[in-house]
C-alpha cells in the first residue's frame, strides 16, 4: 500500500515586502509567527499527514493579507489571526465547511478562468 497524498493543502503566504514598499505584506512582526502556529495546531489536531501546510511566496492579494489558500476547492482566507486559523481547522479542515466570513471578497478572488479561455481573451 502507498503513502496516502494528503486531502488538504494550506498554502501561506510568508512574503514580507521592504520597508517603503507600496505593498502591505502578509508577513509582519505582528504575524510572522502564523506559520508556525498553523503548523502546531494541524501536529496538535493529529492530522498533519493529510494536511500539508506550505510556505508560499506572493499570491497577489496582498490588501487583504495575511492570506492563505486551502486546497482543494481554491478557498483563500484573508486577514487571517490566530483566532480565525483555530477555527478553519476546526470547521474547515475537520468539520467541512468553508469558514464563509474570513473568505476573501468575491471581488478580488473571483471563479478561475481555464487557460485556453484566457488565450482566446487575448486575441492569441
């Protein structure tokens, strides 16, 4: 029997921008430790084999930082705490459903667009 693959990837974002840059960044000293605490608490859970935290660079929302992305289903959390991650875990991860308030606006997450659309968008 092979490794499982695991059922959820969380994908944060640990982009910390230069001071005097225009962007805000998902990494600050008020949340430099959120990784880590997601991490402890998938360990803590007892379910980090099938859910995979990852440390990810820009995702491009970053007005609405801290960010993170859970796989499958393209769920983008924003201006995550450690009060909102203890729950995406409890309800989101373990429980099922989508955590609906932390959810990124629809405006800036909106459904995905196929590759092959987005050539014909471009006249390509």
């Amino acid at each position: 029997m092979g490794i499982p693959q695991p059922a959820f990837y969380i994908f944060k974002c640990e982009q910390s921008a230069p001071p005097g840059m225009p962007k805000p960044s998902c990494v600050t000293p008020q949340t430099q430790d959120l990784f880590q605490y997601l991490a402890q608490s998938l360990m803590k859970q007892g379910v980090m084999g099938t859910v995979q935290p990852i440390r990810t660079s820009c995702m491009n929302r970053c007005q609405m930082g801290p960010v993170m992305l859970v796989e499958p289903g393209h769920t983008m959390y924003a201006g995550l705490t450690k009060e909102k991650i203890d729950r995406i875990i409890e309800e989101h991860i373990l429980g099922g459903n989508v955590v609906e308030e932390y959810v990124i606006d629809k405006e800036m997450w909106d459904e995905p667009i196929s590759p092959a659309d987005m050539k014909k968008q471009m006249g390509m």
